[in-house]
C-alpha cells in the first residue's frame, strides 16, 4: 500500500535539487549584479510607506473641526500652533491616516495667501517616510525641484520637507519622517 509513495521521496529530492540549484543561480546572478541590485533595494528604502496626511486649508479651523466630528465622528487628534509656518492646525484621525486642517495665523502666510488665490480646499498630501536625509538625497539625485533642500521641525516636533508643486501634478508633497515600527 505504500509502494505507491516510494517515487514521491525522489521526487521531492529532484525538487528540492532543483530549487537548490535555481537558488544557486538566482545568487549569482545578484552577485554579479550587486551594484544594481543594492542601488535598487535603496531606491525602494525611499518608497513612503503610509500616506501620513492630507492637509485642508481652512478660513475657520473651530468650524471645519466640527464638520468633520458631526457629518463623520471623526475626532481631533491633537491643536498645535506651528509658528514658523503660520499655521494652527488640527490632526484629526481617519483610520491609519489622517486629516491635517490648517488654518492661517494671518493672510501674509503661505496658507493665508493660498486661501485668497484659491479658496478653501485641498492643501497638501504628506508622505511618511523612514529617513528623510536619504529621501531629500534620492530627490535630488533626480534633480526634483525641492522646497526644503534640508528638513524642517513640523508639528510635534517631527522633521518634514516640502516638495515643489510644479514637481508633480501641481500637488504640494509633504515628507514626514516617521518611525517605522
Ligand atoms: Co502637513
């Protein structure tokens, strides 16, 4: 009854060769390709991670935080003054993600100015990434036309840069160095 099984042993040996030898080659192949496949594997470090944030301008930042708590629950994470970028904004939670509200401390900001070009509404998208040193570095290799060539101190403290709108579809990228764990 279990003459029936004696190939199979074999057969899995020739696998397990098989795939032995395949895993053999796929080495050499990374090895004589070491340089291309290390530069990749660092390109890939860059990738964000999370969408950390999409930020809103707005005229009223007590009347938009209670838009969003009536018509959606969602809660305020944390205010916080950000007095080098004019701001007072309002971190509110929405899964593993947020809504960043910012409004102007006064219309000679740069949100102030962009609510009298272009009135309330869709501000910025902020990407979470695991170094920003080597993310701003990777952007410049590409010659991307960068807002902050080094990092500045954000909310809470955390170390951002932005990226030029003119850079992507118009749309203002915010990086956001974020711990990984
Ligand atoms: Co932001």
């Amino acid at each position: 009854m279990s003459f029936g099984m004696r190939p199979i042993p074999g057969r899995l040996a020739h696998c397990l060769g098989l795939q032995a030898v395949l895993a053999w080659i796929r080495c050499a192949m990374i090895a004589d390709w070491s340089d291309t496949v290390t530069h990749r594997w660092y390109r890939c470090s860059m990738l964000p991670y999370n969408l950390d944030h999409v930020a809103i301008a707005v005229e009223n930042l007590d009347i938009a935080i209670d838009g969003y708590r009536t018509l959606f629950n969602i809660e305020v994470l944390y205010r916080e003054v950000v007095a080098d970028q004019g701001v007072e904004e309002a971190m509110l939670a929405v899964g593993g993600s947020c809504v960043q509200l910012l409004a102007p401390l006064n219309p000679d900001t740069p949100v102030g100015k962009f609510l009298a070009t272009r009135g309330e509404g869709l501000h910025h998208l902020a990407f979470a990434v695991p170094d920003i040193i080597a993310a701003l570095e990777h952007l410049k290799e590409l010659d991307a036309e960068l807002i902050d060539e080094t990092p500045r101190i954000g909310g809470r403290g955390a170390r951002i840069a932005f990226v030029h709108p003119r850079e992507l579809t118009g749309t203002l990228i915010e990086l956001v160095e974020v711990s990984g764990e």
